[in-house]
C-alpha cells in the first residue's frame, strides 16, 4: 500500500511539472534566466570596481605622501670630507684621479656616524680601494655610475641605488629624504676657482645638501683641498652632471643624468 502511494505521489509531480511547463509562459523563463545574467553581471561589476577603488586609494595614498612631503628650506648632512689627494699628492695619477674613491669613503664616514676623515686614513682606504677595484675591473682609473655602485656595494656592503636620467627636482627631493647623492660631473663646467687647468672632464662629488632660497647645492668636492660644504648653484651643478665610461679617459658620448642615492 505504501509503494502504491509513493508512485502516486511520483505520477502526480510529474504531472504537476508537465501542467505548469504548458500553463506558465515562456516570457516568464526567459525573464528569469535574463535576470540570472543581469545579477552574476553585477556582481562582476561590482568586484571589478572593488579591485580599481583599492588601486585608486593606493595611487592617491602614494600621490599625497610625495604631495605633502614638501621641501624644507634648507638641509645638510653631517657628512666628514676627505680630499681625494689628502697628503696634496696632485703629481700621483692614482689620486689626481681618485674622486670615485673619495666620494665612496666619505659616503660610508656618514653612514657609520664617522665625525671626521683623517689623512692617514683616508689615504689607506684609498689604497684599498685601488687594489679592490683592480681586481674588480681589470684596471682603469675613472669608474662609471654603475660601476661605483657596485664596488660601493660590495666593498662596504651597504647598498647604492642608481637613479638615471634624474631631473633637478629628483635630487632635491633624494636629499629631503634625508639622503646623499654621489653625481659624476664634467669639472670643466662646474667653474670651480680651486681646479687646477679649469678642472677635469671626469669628476665625481658628494651632494650633502641644499638651501632652497639661494638656490645652491651643498656639497663636498674632493677634487680640492677647500671642498668641505662646497656650494654651487643648482642650475650650474645639474647642467654640469654627466655619466662617464669605466676605464682611463675613456671618450664620453652623450650626457646622462645617471646618480648614487646613498642612504643610512
């Protein structure tokens, strides 16, 4: 008897579904299913808006920090000064080219709170310097940016960010971030009354600061004994910045803008 009424129960479903199948529009499915696509459309929608508001606020966030880390007037770094002949040995080719070496010591002086860079130590860490490099580079007395960076980096092991192609406001706002910036230069163009011969075609220096209202650089030019705080004007500095071969007096071609951001 049981069986007997499950199956009626069956027949009577069946039934039930083949009626409504006839006696409720089709408009009716088509509506439903259309409203099914509507909602899952939506929804991707939705997420899609979602996923850009979360970059959104991340590019405004990131937008408004550089926004509201305004200029301070003025900055400068305690950074100790060597020159890169420090016992006045100009006739040694080794040292009258050897403001990569310098720019690098007086670089790691400030990162390990060094007040002060004394003759006779400035000229070891030169030395070593020289015979490290020799090793590295197969010889050549002038180093490029990249080339700097990385026997700043592993003789000291302390990274060095290599910036290319900067702008002059790229260096006011790496200094604001309390860092240094290590810039080869043409010395001929930085007009610097100290330089024997109007100064050499490659020449590296440390920008240790600025002071916005002269508009001057701050910086400490190893290329003379009188370079501690050294300033030039921005405009003559930034023009001056030029990216040299590896190498000894390798031909320059071209003048990229190419920097050493050194932070602590």
């Amino acid at each position: 008897m049981k069986s007997i009424f499950i199956r009626l129960g069956a027949v009577l479903i069946f039934c039930l579904v083949v009626v409504s199948w006839y006696i409720i529009p089709d408009q009716f499915f088509v509506e439903y299913s259309d409203a099914l696509i509507v909602a899952e459309r939506e929804k991707q929608k939705n997420d899609i808006v979602q996923v850009q508001e979360k970059s959104v606020v991340k590019y405004e966030d990131e937008k408004n920090e550089e926004e509201s880390a305004e200029l301070k007037e003025s900055i400068k770094q305690s950074v100790p000064f060597t020159s890169q002949a420090p016992h006045a040995q100009w006739e040694d080719t080794r040292f009258q080219d050897a403001c990569e070496e310098a720019s690098m010591i007086m670089a790691y002086a400030w990162i390990t709170d060094n007040s002060s860079i004394s003759k006779n130590d400035a000229e070891e860490e030169m030395e070593k310097l020289f015979s490290f490099e020799d090793e590295k580079l197969k010889g050549g007395i002038d180093t490029s940016v990249d080339d700097t960076a990385l026997i700043f980096q592993e003789y000291y092991d302390h990274p060095a960010e290599v910036h290319y192609d900067v702008t002059m406001e790229d260096i006011y706002n790496f200094l604001a971030q309390n860092a240094i910036v290590i810039v080869p230069t043409n010395g001929k163009m930085l007009s610097n009354p100290n330089f024997s011969n109007g100064g050499p075609d490659r020449h590296m220096l440390v920008i240790i600061g600025y002071d916005k209202k002269s508009k001057e650089f701050i910086t400490n030019d190893p290329g003379t004994r009188l370079g501690r705080g050294y300033k030039y004007k921005d405009s003559t500095l930034y023009n001056a910045i030029r990216d040299y071969k590896t190498g000894t007096k390798e031909e320059i071609s071209g003048g990229n803008k190419n920097v050493i951001v050194i932070k602590k």
